[in-house]
C-alpha cells in the first residue's frame, strides 16, 4: 500500500511539473476570467526593436553562443512538431493555443494530454525552466548549463 501511495504521489508531481512547464512556455488560454499568458506569446509579441543607451563603459553581449528569441522558437515549435506528429495536429494546436481561434477544437481530456506530453517534453530539452534555457551555453553537438 505504501508504494501504491508513493508511486501516486510521484505521478501527481510529474503532473504538476509537466503542466507548469507547458503553462510557463504557451500560458493556458482557458483560465477565466483573464488567460495566462506563457513566454512564446509573450516573446513573439514583442518589439524587436530595442534601445540601448551607448556610453564608454558599454559591454558586448554576455554570451554570443547562448540562445536567442529565434533559437527559442524554433525549439519550442520543433518540440510542439515533434509531439502533435502532424502538419495539420500542429496547427490546430498553434490555433488553439496561441492564436486563440477555436477553443473547441481539442476536449479537455486531449488537451491534458497534449499539455502533459509537451510540457514532458519542453522539460526533456530543457526548455524549461525558460530563465535557465537563455543561460545555456550551445556548443557544438552538446548542450550545457552554466
């Protein structure tokens, strides 16, 4: 009994922790009144333009191999691909999470599944956490955390 306890107790924070690692990265467009919204919106609605204020004592970047807002994209997307197995799954996922089209187009039950294998995923690539994700260090053919 004990073990059936634990195990469920490990299921549920595997749960918890794909969930928030799906939620961090695309938000969650069914909470009500007001839609979480994740870091890939955010980002992607972001100007790319950006100010700088030029003095003597201005550095480089801090790391030119880290990843970049494009990197980041492409990750997320490939993984959200690589998940929805399909062209066609992919876009009624990107329309009903991030374009906010059709919330109807998946049932609760198959969005918590998608949610679960995503965010499985994004934590898999180490994605998430996002924060940790822009500190990493691309090498050739490895990836490492500072």
């Amino acid at each position: 009994m004990a073990d059936s306890n634990t195990s469920r107790a490990e299921g549920k924070a595997r749960f918890q922790r794909n969930k928030a690692a799906f939620e961090e990265v695309f938000g969650n467009p069914f909470i009500k009144p007001e839609p979480l919204q994740g870091h890939y919106l955010r980002f992607k609605t972001r100007s790319p333009v950006g100010a700088l204020e030029y003095s003597d004592d201005t550095h480089a970047t801090k790391n030119p191999c880290s990843p970049s807002i494009s990197d980041f994209f492409c990750d997320v997307e490939k993984i959200v691909l690589d998940v929805m197995q399909s062209q066609t799954s992919y876009e009624r996922f990107m329309k009903t999470y991030i374009y906010d089209e059709d919330d109807t187009i998946f049932s609760a039950k198959t969005r918590q599944q998608i949610e679960q294998e995503v965010g499985a995923a994004l934590l898999a690539k180490k994605i998430s956490p996002v924060l940790n994700y822009f500190q990493t260090e691309r090498k050739p053919g490895t990836m490492t955390r500072k």
